[in-house]
C-alpha cells in the first residue's frame, strides 16, 4: 500500500504540484483545442498480470487522480470531474460507457505494472465521443527509490 501512495502522490506532484509543469498538463490534457467545457472521468487503472497486491493500488489511482483533477484550481469551472465512487459503483470501464452514462467529453484511462522492484504507470487521455486516445504519459517508479520515500503518507506501512 505504500508503494500505492508514492506513485500516486509522485504522479500528482509531478503533474500539478510543479509550477513549471502546469503548462505541460494543459498540453498533455489537450486543453487549448477542447471546448470551454470539459466533462471527465478517470476510468480504474487496469491491474496488468492482475497481482492481487496491485488492485488496491489501482484502485487508489483512481481515486487520487480524481481528487487531485477536481482541486486544480486554474481549471475550476472549466473541467468537471465525475466523482470516481460513481464511476466504480456504475463498473463504468470504456470511455463509450462513461459518455453515456455521465455526458463525458474526455476520460483518462491507465494500467499498473510491476516488473520486478519497478512500477509501471500508463495514463492515457481519451476524447469520449471518438474514442481516440489524445495523450499518453508512461511513468516508471522503482519502489526503493530514496527520493520517493518521504512523500508517502503512510510512515513505516
């Protein structure tokens, strides 16, 4: 569960926390060519090789990319966030599912990987109505990673 914690609270620093890097989000998120409007989900993180010790962190995932999408100050108003208790409840799990059950325009998709003492993170950005995927961000953390250590909540876990 620790391991959860790091990438997730490492993901989110890196997108959201680095002032340098808001732009690069606004990019990633293609939020210069997309409507005023912007409706989305974060779908749950696929759990690649289906480790059971992986599904508690991609579920995780889910639900911190949520809640770090819905505070991001700059884009309130402008990005909807469907709450991902929703989006588990209704086992929503395809952008044409999302769009048709909450009005999405875009979904982000992902998948978790473990390779070894590495972990894999895939997020991809999906434009609902075409069901093309728009970005793609891959990151890789290795769990004995001493720069990862200090950002985990969870002390000794």
């Amino acid at each position: 569960m620790r391991l959860a914690a790091v990438v997730a609270v490492v993901l989110a620093a890196l997108l959201w926390t680095i002032p340098a890097s808001r732009l690069a989000v606004q990019r990633w998120l293609g939020l210069g060519g997309l409507p005023a409007q912007k409706n989305l989900a974060v779908l749950p993180f696929a759990n690649v090789g289906e480790s059971p010790e992986n599904q508690a962190f991609c579920d995780g995932l889910t639900y911190t990319l949520t809640s770090k999408l819905t505070q991001l100050e700059q884009f309130h108003g402008s990005v909807l966030v469907v709450p991902a208790s929703d989006v588990f409840r209704e086992g929503v799990q395809s952008a044409e599912e999302a769009r048709q059950r909450f009005g999405v325009s875009l979904v982000l998709t992902g998948s978790v990987q473990r390779a070894g003492d590495n972990v894999l993170v895939s997020v991809n950005l999906v434009d609902a109505r075409s069901r093309r995927q728009l970005r793609s961000l891959t990151l890789e953390a290795g769990t004995d990673d001493p720069s990862l250590h200090g950002l985990s909540p969870f002390r000794g876990g």
